[in-house]
C-alpha cells in the first residue's frame, strides 16, 4: 500500500501522510463527512471533495490489484510464470501497462498467426523479422497438406506471425498509444440509410476534430449517435504517421526482409493494433468525457440541494392542470397537510370565482404565509389568477421547480408517508415543501430524475450514483439534520446511519416522543459507538438542555468547551450568548495531541452562530406578467428568468413559457469565459435578453451579455 499513497498523493500533489490517514479512516468505517468536519488535523484539512477523490483512487488500486492477481494465476497455471515475468507483472503501474504485459501470454483463440504456426512457418517469420542475411528460401516450406503451394503463401502465412509479435510488443504499443492519445481525429459521418431520422445530430453529419481537444459534451453526443445508429466514428490519427513509426521500428536496415516486414507491419497495424488501441483510447476518452459529466451534475445538484428554503413558514401549495383543474393543498410551518382540495382557476368564469373564494378562504383560516405553484402546465396561468386576488400583500407568491414531483408521488416513500391520499394530493405536497425546504423534499428523489444533468444517462451509471450520493451527503451534513422532524429519506443521509437506522431513530421517536438530548439517541435500537461516533456532531436537537446539542460541536469536544466556559467564569450557555466571553478565549491553550487549531476554530465559529444554517436567505422570484407561451416571445426582449441547468456549454433558463431557452457559453458575459459555471449556477435569479426564437424545433436563444 506505501506505493499506492505515495502515487496518489503525488497525483493530487499532498502529502503521502494525508492519503495514509484518509486511508486508515476509511478503513475504520468513517465517512466522507465526518472524516472533512471533525479529523481535519489527521488529514490536513483536507475537504469532502478530495477524500471522495483518495476513495475513488483506491478503489481502482484495488481492481488493478485484483486484475494483476487474476494474471498471475492464469501464468502459474499455464506454468508460464518465470522470475521476470512476474516483476514485470508487478510492476506494472496502470491497467493499460499490465495488460501489455499480459497480452503475448493470454490464452489465444484460433489466429492466423496460430494456424500459420502450425503449418510450421514459425522459423521462416523470425528469420525474415530478424532480417538475418542467411533468410530461409520460401519453397523449403512447401506443404501440400498445409495448403502452402506456393511461395506466397509461405511469406503470407510467415506475415501473420510477425504481424502478432509486433501488436504485442509493449514497446511499440506504447508508441503508437501516445500518438493516438496526441494525434487521433474523431471523424463522425452519418450513415445514410439513417439520415432522415437522425436530424437531431446533423451537427456531426460530417465533422472531423482533434480527440484531444473534444469536449466531453460534444464526445457523448456523438457516442449516443453512434449507438443509436446515426453515425459512424473512427477515432485513429493519420495512418501515414502510424506506418512511418512503425516502418521506422521495424524495416529500417534496407534489406531484402524490408518488404515483408512492411507488408507485416501495415496488416498489423489495421487489423490488430489500430482497433485494440482505438478501443482503449475510446474507453479513456468516455471515462473523461464522464468524469466532466458527473462533475457537471455534482455541482449543479449542489446547488439546487442548497436552494435558499422559505423556512417553517405555514405553506398553500398548488400542483396546477387546465381541464383537471389545480390540486390544491394546505401545509403547516413543518409541512404537515392541513387540508386539500381541487379548484379551476383557469375554466369558466363561475369556476374561477369558486376558486377565487376558495383559495382567499383557506388563506384566512390556515395563516397562509406563502403560495407555492408549480410550474408546469397551466403554471404561469394559475400564478396570474393567484396574483389577481388581491391577497395582502405579505403573502409571498412564487413559481417552484416541480421536475420530479410526478415520480415522488407514484414511490413508495410518497405511498408511506400519505398512504390515504392519491397521487396528485402527493404532488402538490411535495410542491409546498420544496418551497420550506429544497434540500428536505429533493433528498426523497432519484438525484437522476430531477434534470440538471449533462447526457447523465450516457455515463457509467455506478460512478454517477456515487458522484450523486456523495453530493447529497455532502449537503445534508454540511446543513445538519432536526433529528426530531427530520424525513427517513433525510435522515438516510445523515453520515453513519444509513436506511436500517434512520428507520430505528423514526420508530423510536414515534413510540417515545421527541429526543431531548444527542445521548439519547443511543438507545436506538442497532445504533451502537461508532454509528454515533460518525452521526452525531451532524443530528440537531432544538430546545435542549445541553445547547450544544443544537450545534455543530461534536459531543466528543464538549468536555473542551466546558473547560473553555469554566475558565472564563461562566456557562457554556453564557459564552454562546456573549461574544465579548468568545473574543477573551485563547485557542493556543486548548490545543493537545488530538485537538489542534482547525477543530478549535471550527467550534468558536460554531459557538459563535450554533446550529446556522449555511444557505443563503430566502428571495421570492417573479416572471414577466403576460408572457406565458414561446408565441408571447420576441427577439430582443429582456426578462428575467432562473437558470435550471448548467452545462459545459451554456446555461439553461426558465423565464415562464415552459420551455428554458439557452444562453450559449459564447453569450453568458462580455468577457471570454471557458467554463458557464463561472458565471451562473442553478437557481440563480438572471436577466436575459431574446436572441432568436424557433416555434417548430421548441428552441429559444438567449443572451446575458451587456454589449451587442
């Protein structure tokens, strides 16, 4: 393993202490977010994201490890392993290098080098591919039996052999890969018979770009065309640079070999190591091209996690629809359902005034503070009756994102929570609390069904689940957890429970009653030392005895905090309510062994705000009256919109006719920029200004540059 943490610590430019500690964490049942808030002085502060990283590096040493194991029983075996065999084996440092190794060995199906051995032309391919002077004369190899007639099916047969040696040379391998990984074109054609239906990637009809300049988005584009078989790829450099390498390899000493060798080298190198390296450079650009498309959704779930929530504020939500009208619901400041029925603000003028009377009704009796509607069919229409109530004014009205809300009402986790109620009922539940609480309601989603990916379903669907609940851990802990209110779903995520124990913590809160303090959570059932070890610091529990129990101190430290009230003369609960008592305290005398500055920083800026929310503050968001549909549209108005997506190209935006247009990377700012996120992130309230709208193919361009 000291290898391996040396590599991986010189890969992520650390030192090889962190990466050994991170490891030893690892190994001991820690999680990504204990490990980053409470054992910052094992691994140097090291944050969520590059713990996830030294995960992720050690998971591949082990399936490299477990793949070199594979090979050295297969050689054992075949009684092929010999002393320097193994130690290239073992030294092998990548996949790509064992396999390389690996490969003159493999078990072999039927060849043509395999057959032309046989056929006993093995002596004629090592004279011609040593070019020796003496070169054996093709008719001693005549062999009837063989099929060997005449001499050119001597040197044909011998061609094969030497074609087989030179693709299995690790040496010209590695040539020949790094000119694919520097030089390889993507060429993309359509395949004709298939154009018709294929319009959607016209653009690569006919293109021809640098592999190592392709962006990740555009690459997966073109790999959905070519499964879906609309195009054809080659992804090769040129072939001249290919066969001079090899020709300068192989057939450089001018002798009467060199033909054959050519010959040889040309066959090799279109039947056996162009493909096997295209293949292999193809795999590596998918896993980058990957890679950029879970870091795309990684933080574009991050920032929809962390919306800024309304807060415990007494909710109406409605789940709009046209013919079947708007289902209507009423929540209390914890999002229980108070109340729900259905109105048709969007119907007859009758039915409007009963839904009129309804909602203004409702309103009054519930203390509604705030009204929540989605905003998918008939959105923007019900916002418009809602407004032209003339409710009081403090009553916030606001458009919310319900991407996903059908597919949380039809789960099983919508069916226990209001198992009396059908689905619509479910839907403009979830509506209501996305709007007191993005992070609680969207934990309760597959993050893959909320839509703020980049071709998410073209990725390796293991590594983006792990990317995505690393993202909802993250967020989860990093805002902390109401243990006496909290969700199953939310609870799932808290570090160290997992599904089993967030159940047990449910089951006990409703026989016994709300939790009083962080130590009784120990008399959960199967949630024993190390489960609290790594939850705890994470659970909040309101109206505690024990203030800290409301913070993000972990019960491991409040014997230090007690220490630090006791030398200051007062109580704990003293000195998180007097900042002059906080200001006095002198960290240098509290660090040990085990404590050093980062954790005493982390508590007095804990003290300081105990149990704050890091999420930005709540702000109501309008859309422009009277523009509801893409025909309202015209180029070169300006409206402001929030941005729903953001991808390597562009930023997608909402602005009220349920179809986001798109701000290209090239119109997001003034300046040249080569990455959208430095400018927009989900949610963000934006102007825009109309570029261009397309009716038919349902696309609107959109600008955010100031000049034109």
């Amino acid at each position: 393993m000291q290898n391996y943490t040396t590599n991986i610590a010189r890969e992520m430019t650390i030192n090889q202490g962190q990466v050994s500690a991170v490891c030893e964490l690892l190994d001991s049942g820690a999680t990504l977010p204990f490990i980053a808030r409470y054992r910052k002085e094992s691994t140097g502060g090291l944050d969520e994201i590059q713990i996830a990283a030294i995960r992720d590096r050690l998971e591949q040493v082990k399936e490299l490890n477990k793949r070199r194991e594979n090979i050295l029983n297969s050689l054992k075996e075949r009684e092929l392993l010999n002393p320097a065999l193994c130690a290239s084996v073992e030294a092998a440092q990548t996949l790509s290098e064992l396999e390389d190794v690996y490969l003159p060995h493999r078990p072999k199906r039927k060849t043509k080098a395999a057959i032309a051995r046989q056929k006993g032309l093995e002596p004629m391919a090592r004279a011609l591919f040593n070019q020796q002077s003496d070169i054996p004369r093709p008719e001693t190899f005549l062999n009837q039996e063989h099929g060997l007639l005449i001499a050119e099916d001597v040197m044909a047969g011998s061609r094969d052999i030497i074609a087989e040696w030179m693709s299995e040379d690790s040496g010209t391998r590695n040539k020949l890969r790094q000119l694919f990984a520097t030089k390889a074109i993507i060429t993309s054609r359509v395949i004709e018979k298939n154009r018709e239906n294929g319009k959607k990637f016209q653009d690569y009809f006919d293109r021809q770009e640098p592999a190592v300049k392709i962006p990740g988005h555009r690459l997966l584009a073109m790999f959905r065309g070519e499964q879906e078989k609309i195009l054809r790829l080659t992804i090769r450099p040129p072939e001249q640079i290919a066969m001079e390498l090899l020709h300068t390899r192989y057939a450089r000493r001018n002798s009467v070999a060199d033909q054959q060798l050519q010959l040889a080298a040309a066959d090799s190198y279109k039947r056996l190591l162009a493909p096997s390296l295209e293949n292999e450079l193809r795999a590596q650009l998918k896993d980058q091209a990957d890679q950029e498309a879970i870091a795309v959704f990684s933080d574009n779930l991050t920032e929809l996690l962390l919306a800024p929530p309304l807060g415990q504020k007494s909710v109406m939500a409605l789940d709009p629809g046209f013919r079947t009208g708007a289902k209507l619901v009423c929540l209390d400041r914890h999002g229980a359902l108070l109340h729900h029925t259905t109105v048709f603000p969007t119907l007859s003028h009758k039915q409007q005034q009963e839904a009129a009377a309804t909602v203004q009704t409702l309103c009054k009796q519930y203390a509604i503070e705030a009204i929540a509607i989605g905003n998918g069919t008939a959105g923007r229409e019900t916002e418009a009756f809602i407004r032209s109530l003339g409710l009081p004014p403090e009553i916030i009205v606001t458009m919310v994102d319900e991407s996903g809300a059908s597919i949380y009402s039809a789960s099983e986790i919508a069916r226990e929570e209001f198992p009396d109620h059908d689905i619509t009922v479910r839907g403009a539940i979830s509506i209501g609390r996305r709007l007191q609480d993005p992070l609680a309601e969207l934990v309760k989603l597959d993050p893959q069904s909320i839509g703020v990916g980049q071709y998410q379903h073209d990725v390796q669907q293991k590594a983006l689940q792990q990317g995505l609940d690393d993202v909802v851990m993250r967020c989860v802990n990093m805002v902390g957890v109401d243990v006496n209110t909290a969700s199953r779903s939310l609870l799932t995520y808290v570090s160290g429970l997992g599904p089993g124990l967030a159940k047990n913590i449910i089951d006990l809160r409703n026989k016994q009653g709300a939790f009083t303090s962080r130590k009784a959570l120990m008399q959960v059932p199967r949630l024993g030392a190390k489960a609290f070890e790594q939850c705890a610091g994470f659970l909040r529990i309101s109206n505690a005895a024990n203030p800290l129990d409301n913070s993000a101190v972990h019960p491991e430290r409040y014997g230090l905090v007690e220490q630090m009230a006791k030398d200051a003369g007062c109580s704990v609960r003293d000195l998180i309510a007097s900042k002059e008592l906080r200001q006095q305290i002198d960290i240098n005398r509290y660090i040990t062994a085990e404590v050093g500055k980062p954790t005493l920083q982390d508590i007095l800026a804990e003290l300081d705000k105990p149990g704050r929310d890091p999420r930005t503050s709540f702000t109501a968001f309008t859309f422009t009256e009277g523009i509801n549909t893409m025909e309202d549209l015209e180029p070169g108005m300006e409206l402001p919109g929030i941005v729903t997506n953001v991808t390597k190209f562009g930023a997608f935006v909402d602005i009220g006719v349920h179809q986001d247009g798109l701000v290209h990377i090239s119109q997001l700012a003034d300046k040249f920029i080569s990455d959208p996120s430095q400018i927009v992130k989900v949610r963000q309230h934006v102007q825009v200004r109309i570029l261009e709208v397309d009716i038919a193919r349902k696309r609107i361009s959109l600008s955010m540059r100031k000049d034109r």
